[in-house]
C-alpha cells in the first residue's frame, strides 16, 4: 500500500481516521436501529429500514445526540460507507454480517494489548501500512521535523511503528537518536520517548526540536548523551519512574555508508562489517534487557557497497537480533527513493550501476521481531 500523504492533521493520534467531521449519534438508539435492521424478514424490508436510518444519521437527525446524551461518534465518511456496504449486500445473511459488525463498533472499543487500534473499526485505519512494501512518496515536514540531519529516517516510520505497537503511556526506547524524529513522533502521540545518542551536539539539537513541539498528552521524551553498546536502558528508565519499555526502535549507522562522527565509538566508525555487527549486537543486548516479553523490537537499516559488492547488511543485521532470541514477525521494504543521501549523486550512481553490472540502492529495510 503506497501512503502519499503524512497522516491527516485531523487525526494525527491515530484516535480516529476517516472522511467527513463526525457524527455524534445516541448509542441506544443506534443499536436498538441496528437490531431492527438485522431483525428484518427480506432484503427489501431491510433495505427500507436502511433508508430511514442513515437519513436519522445526518446532523440534526432523530438520531443526533444532545450534549447530555450518551453518544457515539463515527467519522462521517466511515459511517456512511459502513451503510452503503450493508445496502449493497445481495443476501440477508452477509447484510446482517455487516449490520453486526457496525453494531459492536457501536457498543465500544475492541483493541489488541499493544496498541490501541480500535478492531470494532478496522476501516477507520486506512493510514495505517500493514503491507510490506512501504512507498512512501513524500517526507512528513511538518512541525519540529526536519530533513537536515544527514541520515534521520522519514517520520512516517516511527509514526507507523508507534501507532501499531505502543499505547499510550508506553515507553519507547531509542538507542540512536540523531535529530529525534522517533522523540517527535512520540510526543505528538503521546508515548514516552528514552533516547541514546553519542554526539553531545546532536543530543542538544534534538531536544532542542523536540521542546518546539507541542506536548499535547504530557509526554515524556528524555535524550541522553551516550554510548548505546555500554548503556543501561533498565536503570536510565527508572530514573524516569518506568520499570521497562514497550517498544524499541533501532536506525544504526549503515555501518560507514554516512560517518556521522569521528568518534571510536560510533557504529560508522567500526574497522569492518564484522565489528559493526557485535557493537550493534551489544546495543541489542542492552535495550532487549529493558523490552518487555511480547513486545516489539523494530530496526531500520539498508545494505552497502563495497569493492565491488553488495554487502548484505540488513540481513546480517537482522541475524543479529535473531540470535538474540528474537522472533522475527515481518521484514517490510521501503522505498529510499529521493533522500538526502543520493540527491545530488544520483546520475553518477546510475552511470557506476550501467558500467558497473549491479542495481543502484531504492530500498532499505525495517525488520519487526518480537520479545519472547
Ligand atoms: C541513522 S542515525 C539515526 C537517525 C534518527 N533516526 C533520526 O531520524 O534523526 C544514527 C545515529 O546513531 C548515532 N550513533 C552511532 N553510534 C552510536 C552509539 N554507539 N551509541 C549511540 N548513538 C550512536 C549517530 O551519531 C547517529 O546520530
């Protein structure tokens, strides 16, 4: 599924998508009108009921709630086209299907333990990528983010991985901060952000971004200078009052494809893909002891060239959390097209990939794996 748009600012939370503003109707007596619709004897008696109901929908309808009444609000687009489907049905039996599936959104939520999808609405989530090819046309520009730090990943993807694996409240570890998109993401959305970053300089631009950012849900997002492969993520939560994280979400160095410092210390600086592997498998090590069982580790990384080979990075990457005792639950590709990165050296790229026999870089990968 392509996403050509951020989310939209009017539900940038995740809480509720879809077209129209919304309908705030009297729980009663729409399930009590959906009851009626499902009790109908024929197709045709339905389809009349049908009728009655979504005009007794539109504002001011018998429907409508008053402030004092117990409501329920739909967006109007997700409604409507709930009803059109119940009226398109060509048998009773998969009409009533419909009609019962609107009636349990209708009654309340229905959310899975790690994230708070409401599953009574599924089709209010259409933002929400759950295939695994992610093409994502433009980068998120709004607010506090920025494309300027050489390396930072679209903000589309913490937004994502938040909003499928966190709930409010939860904690989020980032082990590579950078610019702090995932420390933005996570304070529009209202999740707790613990950030590493081994650049005091980058540590304080991020914060920087992060505190011009509208704290809407009283999150904390709190970045600390260091390195992540010696770090205890357990103790630096519970500073914070948080005995463990919910989510991890890890973007590395590519190894050397960006040196982000001259730091020894820094993954772009390791001497060889090897020793790139075991700093990040410490890293591993450290925030897998913070994660809660059942929770989801997410890394984003792509391969690298190098002598004339591809190097397989996200793979041995991804081994590396494998190794850990991980369980590996999706590898997604994305689309690198257009990043900073290669902007400027595109054309050199497609002459070197011409002459050269090989295919010029258009993805990179998050792989998902989950805390046994
Ligand atoms: C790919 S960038 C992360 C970009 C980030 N996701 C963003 O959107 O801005 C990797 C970051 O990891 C940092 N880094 C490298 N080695 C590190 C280490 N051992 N501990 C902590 N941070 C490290 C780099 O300084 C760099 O800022």
């Amino acid at each position: 599924m392509a996403i050509a748009e951020p989310p939209s600012p009017a539900g940038p939370d995740g809480a509720e998508h879809g077209a129209g503003p919304p309908l705030r109707l009297r729980r009663g007596a729409l399930i009590e009108a959906l009851g009626a619709l499902a009790a109908s004897a024929d197709l045709d008696g339905l389809r009349a009921r049908l009728a009655v109901l979504r005009a007794n929908v539109t504002p001011g309808g018998a429907l409508w709630a008053a402030p004092a009444d117990e409501a329920v609000v739909f967006p109007e687009g997700l409604l409507l086209a709930e009803l059109d489907q119940i009226g398109a049905a060509l048998t009773l039996e998969r009409a009533r299907y419909y009609v019962g599936r609107l009636s349990r959104a209708a009654k309340g939520e229905r959310t899975a333990a790690i994230n708070e999808i409401d599953l009574n609405r599924w089709k209010a989530y259409d933002d929400i990528l759950t295939d695994s090819l992610w093409l994502i046309e433009r980068r998120d520009s709004s607010g506090a983010h920025s494309a300027e730090y050489w390396g930072n990943f679209v903000p589309q993807i913490p937004n994502q991985l938040l909003r499928r694996y966190t709930r409010k409240g939860d904690w989020v570890i980032d082990p590579f901060v950078g610019s702090g998109t995932t420390l933005i993401e996570g304070q529009r959305l209202g999740r707790n952000v613990l950030g590493v970053e081994l650049q005091p300089s980058v540590v304080e631009r991020a914060r920087a971004l992060v505190a011009g950012e509208p704290n809407r849900h009283g999150a904390i997002c709190h970045v600390v200078a260091g390195d992540s492969a010696e770090t205890d993520f357990r103790a630096l939560l519970a500073e914070q009052g948080a005995a463990s994280a919910q989510l991890a979400l890890l973007h590395p160095p590519y190894h050397d494809i960006i040196r982000f410092s001259d730091d020894p210390r820094d993954l772009s600086n390791a001497a060889s893909v090897e020793s790139f592997l075991e700093g990040l498998g410490r890293v591993v090590a450290n925030v897998a002891a913070a994660l809660d069982r059942g929770r989801y580790l997410a890394l984003v990384i792509g391969d690298k060239y190098s002598r004339g080979e591809w190097v397989p990075l996200g793979f041995q990457s991804m081994q590396v959390v494998q190794s850990q005792g991980f369980l590996l639950k999706s590898i997604v590709v994305k689309d690198i097209n257009g990043t900073a990165g290669k902007r400027n050296q595109k054309e050199l790229w497609r002459y070197r990939a011409l002459a050269g026999g090989f295919y010029v870089f258009r993805h990179e990968y998050v792989f998902l794996f989950k805390k046994r």
